[in-house]
C-alpha cells in the first residue's frame, strides 16, 4: 500500500443481481485495467438483505473485503430499489479500521489507518432524485462526526450545485433546505470538488453530467 497510490473507483451500476452478462463485464474491465483499484464503491446495485447475505460470492470482485448495505424495497411491489456496497482488495482489507451504514441503501463509509497514522474516511452515497429527500441525507452525514484526518465522498449525488445550472435539470435541482445542508456539509468537512483540482487524473471530458442532459 505505501509503495502505489490508493486508487478509488466509483461506479453506479443500475442493478446487478439477476444481471450476469453485467457481472462478467465488470470482472472482465477490472482484469484488463493496468491499476485496478483497491478500492470499489457500487451503488444502486438493487440486492436485499437475502441477496448480500447469501448471494454475493460472484460479486466480490475484489476478492478481499465487502461491505454490503442492502437496497430498500419500493411500497408494496417486490422491486428492489438503491442499495451500495464497499469492496475492497485483499492487500487493503486489513487496513480497514471501521465500517458503518448511514442511511439504509443509501449511505455508507469505511474509515482505513493508513501508515504514519494517517487516517481516511470514504463515503460511499447513493442520494435521493428530489431535493425535498436529499436535504436529510447531507445533514446525516454531517451529524456522523467521523474524525478521520481527511474525508472523501464519492457516488451518485442526483443533484447540481452550480448556479449557472439550476433550473435545467428538474427534480436534481437543488432547493434552499438541501442547498443549507449541503453546504454546511462541505464546510464542516472542508468539501472539495476533486473535478476542481489540477491534481485529480481526468480520465475524460466532464460529459456524463445532468447539467448537458446526460448526453454521452
């Protein structure tokens, strides 16, 4: 671990238990990757609690450590809804120094001591689509107190925060109760966005985003 950068990937997958074709296509893309991460964070994934407690051996992979929050079923239907997960490799399994479930299906952390002390806390978040819900789930975060030398947060936020975009995107629009959360969030923690940052690797144009329509 001292020797690499720890690698962090973010992947929302839009279901994977009934999806085999899917699982293969991960397993295979991890395989081919010249710095595979150590560390995976999944959301939407879509399994209940029978799904990550009994039927994950073809998921893990990692092949190290998985931390599995179950997705959350949908009113009275069957369909599973949400649900992320935290796979870590088996060279960085040891390091994990804590783990916990914020909110159901939807957020989730793993704090690693990392050498000299140093210690990381990633939180891995699935939000809600309308602004009304997503305003709890900042401020669940920020009521979590996590006291790691830094934080990162990763996953699908469902939401923009930049002024030039609001009002184009619908119900990610981000109202004045989820924007106060929100920012109080990054200040507390000292939030960054790492798009921002010179020093983050751009594997590609900032296309995928609900601010173009999700084009691309």
């Amino acid at each position: 671990m001292s020797k690499r950068p720890l690698t962090i990937v973010s992947f929302n997958v839009k279901g994977l238990g009934k999806d085999s074709t899917k699982q293969k296509l991960i397993k295979t893309w991890l395989t081919f990757l010249q710095n595979p991460p150590q560390i995976l964070l999944i959301q939407e994934h879509h399994l209940d609690k029978q799904d990550v407690t009994n039927s994950t051996k073809g998921l893990e992979f990692l092949q190290g450590k998985a931390f599995w929050n179950p997705g959350i079923p949908m009113g009275n239907s069957q369909h599973i809804s949400a649900g992320i997960a935290i796979l870590v490799d088996r060279m960085t399994a040891p390091l994990i120094k804590e783990d916990g479930i914020l909110t159901e299906g939807r957020v989730q952390y793993v704090t690693l001591h990392l050498p000299d002390s140093f210690e990381l806390s990633i939180i891995n978040t699935y939000a809600l689509r309308t602004s009304r819900d997503r305003a709890p789930l900042w401020k669940r975060i920020s009521e979590a107190n996590l006291t790691a030398d830094h934080i990162i947060i990763r996953g699908d936020f469902n939401h923009l925060e930049e002024e030039e975009t609001i009002g184009k995107a619908g119900e990610r629009r981000m109202h004045k109760r989820e924007a106060a959360s929100w920012h109080h969030l990054t200040l507390q923690d000292g939030l960054i966005d790492a798009w921002t940052l010179d020093s983050f690797r751009k594997m590609s144009k900032k296309e995928y985003t609900y601010d173009n329509g999700r084009k691309g």
